[in-house]
C-alpha cells in the first residue's frame, strides 16, 4: 500500500507512485481539466516527467509535493492534490493545489481535500502561510481558496507562464485552525 497523506471523510490522498501515470495522463490531456493551466494539456510522455519530478525532487527534496486523491467509496483515482514550493519574490511559499476529473466537480471534494491539505502543511512544516495560485478566470478555484479562508494577495503576479492571482492564508495563531 502507497503512503497515505492525508484522509478526509471521502478521501484518501497518499502519495503518487509511476502506476499513477495511466490515470493522471488520462487527466493531463482533457482539454477542460487543463484549461486554466498555461501550459494546456499534457502528452503521456509529459506527464510521466512531471510524475517522475513528483517522486524523485518534490517527496525527496521537500518531503511533500501532489498526492493521488482517492474516493474512498471505490478506490477511484480521481484526481493530484498536494503542496507545491515555489519561490516568488526571493520568498518560499507553499502552493496548496488541487485538480479533479470533471465527473466529481461540483460535490465539494476540491474543497474537502485542500482543507486537510492546508490542516497537514501548518500542522507540519514551518510555513506562516500557503497560497493558492490561479488564472483570474477560474472562478471555481477561487471558491475553493476563499472558502479555505484565503484572500487575495497580489492579483498582478507574472512568472514565464503569465498572470496569476495569488491567495493566501496565514497559520491560525494559538487555538486557532483554519477554516
């Protein structure tokens, strides 16, 4: 059995592993899933670089980075959450992410997931605040970030693939949690 992160009431997210590649590649070249994604979708060649970069430098270097998000109810791979690091403007931060096959949006599991995530990260690594980095058009993503508590950060941040809007969170103080 893969490493389990993370479990929610109808989720587990535990970590990628290569006998991933068939599903999230099936994921990574549906126009819709990859619409608000710069770099569009994805060969199967493309996504086992992206998953190989997953296993070896995200988990190795920094012990976290996109999980498998599993449906407890069938065991259905449905979709790659996690933590991303990025630095931006000569500063750490921690993308909290999340990506669904269609057939699940609307049922509040994006949201379900990236709570555990945000729960997990300041529950164990020394960030004072996680992001959320979107295209300014992706309404649903920014639902799921605001109702993480996050608000709006910089809706002019530009990096090689263009403008984002940056979220975020701060870590709840003492007896605080995130929403």
């Amino acid at each position: 059995m893969t490493a389990i992160v993370v479990e929610t009431e109808r989720l587990i997210l535990r970590r990628l592993t290569l006998d991933d590649l068939d599903a999230l590649a099936a994921l990574y070249r549906d126009p819709e899933v990859r619409r608000y994604f710069p770099d569009g979708v994805r060969t199967r060649e493309q996504t086992r670089a992206e998953l190989e970069w997953v296993i070896d430098v995200y988990y190795g270097q920094y012990g976290y980075g996109l999980w498998a998000a599993v449906l407890k109810e069938t065991g259905a791979f449905i979709g790659r959450c996690g933590l991303l690091p990025w630095e931006i403007a000569g500063r750490t931060e921690v993308e909290v992410a999340y990506l669904l096959d269609p057939a699940y949006w609307g049922r509040g599991l994006a949201t379900e997931a990236a709570r555990a995530i945000v729960q997990h990260a300041f529950g164990t690594l020394p960030v004072d605040r996680l992001i959320c980095l979107l295209d300014p058009e992706n309404r649903a993503s920014r639902g799921v970030a605001v109702k993480l508590g996050m608000t709006l950060l910089w809706n002019d941040y530009v990096d090689e693939y263009g403008l984002s809007h940056v979220y975020a969170v701060d870590r709840p103080g003492p007896g605080g949690s995130p929403s």
